[in-house]
C-alpha cells in the first residue's frame, strides 16, 4: 500500500495500526481482568497504563498477532505483580498466589465472555429483523417498553411477549452455539 506521497509507509506505521487493532479488541476484557485483580479502580488505571505501555513497547517480540490476547493478559498478569510488589507495605493488598489464582479465573471468565458476546451477536443477527430491531430498541438504546408500544400502537404486554420470545430464541441460540463450538475445540 503507498502513500499519498508515493512512498511505501514505514513498517512503524504498520506495527502500530496493527498493534491498535489488536489492543482495541481485548482492552474492555483485559480493563475488566486488571481491576478483578487491584483493590481500587485507580490501581487499576495505573496499572492499565503500565501495560499498555509494555505491550506497545515490547509488541515487536509478539510471534503472531493470533496470541496477543493472552499476551495482553500474561503482560497484564506480571504488571499487577509489579504494581503489588511496589505496593507490599499497603494491607489491603492480595498476596502473590491469591493474584494468581484471581488471574487465572478472570481471564477464564473474559474469554468465556467474549465467546458469549459474539454469539449473541450472531444470535441477534439471525432473528427476524422486527425482533431484532425490538430487542436493540429495547436494550441498546434503553427505552422503557411503554415508549416503544405506544410508537409501534401495541399494548405493552405485546411487547412483553415479543421480547420474551426474542429472548428464548437469543437464549437457545447462544447455547447452541456455544456448545457447537465445546465440540469443535
């Protein structure tokens, strides 16, 4: 790909979309797997910044984009460590196997969440598109049900149903979905 200018752009530039590519996609996970980990939110915001900083740093030793995630986590794993360690006269601080064990569940339960949330993504996409536009109305956007019945002229009950129903198909389809995915792995 060249440059407006005619000039291929650097390796850099490369490196560093990519690098935000992949950042971008796990940061909600890994924010939420860094706090499980830190007593206080502003712990865990020094020590994001840390590991973000690591990971850009040292993204050039990644060996294939397919493992940042659990680079990411392994990074983000070894600079709450570091941030205890600085930390070792403050109390309230887990010791080095309770963080540990804490890890391990949290990047468990991060992937078992992203898995969750692409098939319900997917899930939502197989509804019929009235169904789906309902239950977007109804969750995405936060409108109350009676706003959305008295703009679609229904009762809200109907739309009770119609999103009770929407909400069985979701739930069947995500643990299908889920399963078929057990059984491929």
């Amino acid at each position: 790909m060249w440059s407006v200018y005619g000039e291929m752009p650097s390796p850099k530039i490369n490196s560093h979309d990519s690098f935000l590519h992949l950042y971008v996609e796990c940061e909600e996970s890994l924010r939420g797997f860094v706090r499980s980990l830190l007593p206080t939110l502003e712990d865990a915001r020094e020590v994001m910044q840390e590991t973000a900083a690591v990971l850009w740093k040292k993204y050039d030793q990644l060996d294939d984009p397919k493992n940042f995630r659990r680079w990411a986590f392994g990074v983000a794993r070894f600079e709450v460590l570091a941030y205890r360690r600085d930390k070792a006269r403050d109390r309230h601080i887990f010791d080095e196997e309770l963080i540990t064990q804490l890890a391990l569940e949290s990047e468990k339960i991060a992937l078992d969440s992203d898995r969750e949330i692409k098939a319900l993504k997917s899930c939502l996409a197989k509804l019929p598109p009235k169904h789906s536009a309902l239950v977007r109305e109804a969750y995405d956007k936060d409108l109350k049900i009676k706003q959305i019945a008295e703009r679609e002229g229904r009762t809200p009950m109907s739309v009770y149903k119609v999103l009770h129903r929407a909400r069985m198909a979701l739930a069947d389809c995500v643990k299908e979905t889920l399963e078929a995915e057990g059984a491929r792995a």
